[in-house]
C-alpha cells in the first residue's frame, strides 16, 4: 500500500518540473528591464558619464557559431563551447545551444564555472539562470514541437547579460519567435544571428525576429562559405553594414549604434566559419 502511495507521488513530482521550471522562466526578470535604456533621458546621459575604457566588453568571433565575451570583472564567457572551434581562454561559463559536434561538447576543461547545455537530456527542458560576479547567462528553449505526449526540446537561445547590454546568441532557432518569447529575451542590444539557412530559418524569418527583437547590432553567424554574402545582400535593403572589423569588436552601451547595424566579423586566424 505505501508503495501505492509513494509511486504516483513521485510521478507527479517530475511531471511537474517542466510546467515550474517553465514558470519560473516566465516570472524572472528580463534583460534590460530596469536597466538604463528604459529610464529618463537625463538618466541616460549620467549613465554614459560613467563609462570608462575599462568598462568595454572585448566580443571575438572565434569560428562558425563560437564567440568569447569577456566581462569588465574579467569574465569569460564562450558561446557553443565545443572541440572544433577552442577559444585560447578558459571560459568561466560555457554555453551549448543544441547537441552537435561544432556546438557543444562534455569534455569540459578543468575550472570551468558553469557548463550550459541547451537541451533536453533526459530530465526535463532547461531553464538555466545563473549569475558569476558581474555576467548573469539565461537560456529560453526554442524548437520544441509535440511528439506524442511529450515535447522535445533541441535547442536554446542563451541571453548573456554583461557590462550593461544584453546580448542574445540566438542558437539554431528554426521558427518565428512569439511575442511571449520575445518579451522573456528582454532588451537585447546585440544579437548572433544563424545565416545558414539549411538546419536555420529562411532570411525572411530571420529578419522578421530581428524587427520584433529589435538589437542594436546583428552579428551573423553559421555561414557555410557564401550564405554570410548573400545575407548581407539581403540585408543591406534594411540595414546599415558594417566590414572591416576583424575577428573583435569592443563595445559598451554608449558604442551602440542608434539603430540596427549589421556587423560583419571575420573568424580569428586559423579558425572557419
């Protein structure tokens, strides 16, 4: 009889996990909300006073869909942390959106702070939210479609919140975002956005996200040796582009354009797109 009582306990126990973690993504506070932008003109101008060259946040692009970020306090952060495409620093928080070779890995390099995995693996979609002296990194699943009676979760955007910006590594997101997702992303100031067009979204779909997220700066990402052109192509009817920039760019809140901006960065030597 206890035994009775104690299995549909427990059953119920871990159906409920997704609903609350689900919920506890929906109630927590988004990027950008309460930070500087959302405040009064005034506000803003002293905000900018304030920031000093040591308050730059360094963004390379290391290869494909792999970027080191690194915070005021000395921070690192790699985006689809994985064997291909190494960072020559050790990050203190790792982010892996999907389950692919060039996007994640489980060997992780000793003295590595927080290793992010993006999807489902086997106890329940992830909602990571976690916070390392100044970065705070959270995750949204994207990609879950109906499968019987469960869902599947096979990727995540990962919002890494730094040196006052919001930035949103948008993964391999495959649909429209609904206004709900938009609104848990937040603020987002610079968005890496997939170009590939194959395992992706039409740039159709692309741009239409990035009128809904509204970023400041677009970095692309996943090209397979020409999609880069072509988006910029496309693009170009839309937005300001900018080349030239190398593998690093170095930004702080008052460096943000204006309006949207599509910068083109180059893999560091010796990496691929």
């Amino acid at each position: 009889m206890l035994m009775l009582r104690i299995v549909p306990a427990v059953l119920a126990f871990f159906m409920l996990v997704g609903p609350v973690a689900a919920q506890q993504s929906a109630n927590r506070i988004a990027c950008g909300q309460g930070m500087v932008e959302n405040q009064s003109p005034i506000l803003k101008r002293a905000a900018i006073q304030r920031v000093a060259a040591a308050d730059l946040v360094p963004i390379r692009f290391i290869g494909h869909a792999t970027f080191t970020i690194r915070s005021p306090q000395g921070v690192n952060i790699v985006t689809d942390y994985n064997d291909y495409y190494r960072a020559d620093v050790r990050p203190d928080i790792a982010t892996m959106n999907t389950q692919r070779g060039n996007h994640s890995t489980y060997r992780i390099e000793p003295g590595v702070a927080h290793a992010l995995y993006g999807w489902d693996q086997g106890s329940g979609i992830p909602y990571h939210d976690v916070t390392f002296k100044d970065v705070r990194v959270y995750s949204e699943p994207t990609n879950i479609f109906p499968q019987g009676n469960r869902n599947s979760n096979e990727t995540a955007i990962f919002v890494i919140q730094v040196g006052g910006m919001c930035i949103a590594h948008l993964g391999h997101t495959a649909h429209i975002l609904d206004d709900d997702l938009v609104r848990r992303l937040g603020t987002i100031d610079i968005a890496m956005a997939p170009v590939d067009r194959t395992v992706t979204q039409s740039y159709e779909e692309t741009f239409h996200n990035l009128k809904l997220l509204k970023p400041r700066i677009v970095i692309p990402m996943h090209d397979i040796g020409w999609t880069t052109q072509q988006f910029v192509v496309e693009a170009q009817r839309y937005y300001p582009i900018r080349k030239d920039l190398g593998d690093t760019i170095q930004v702080s809140r008052d460096l943000l354009p204006r309006e949207t901006e599509v910068w083109i960065l180059q893999p560091r030597r010796g990496g691929s797109y």
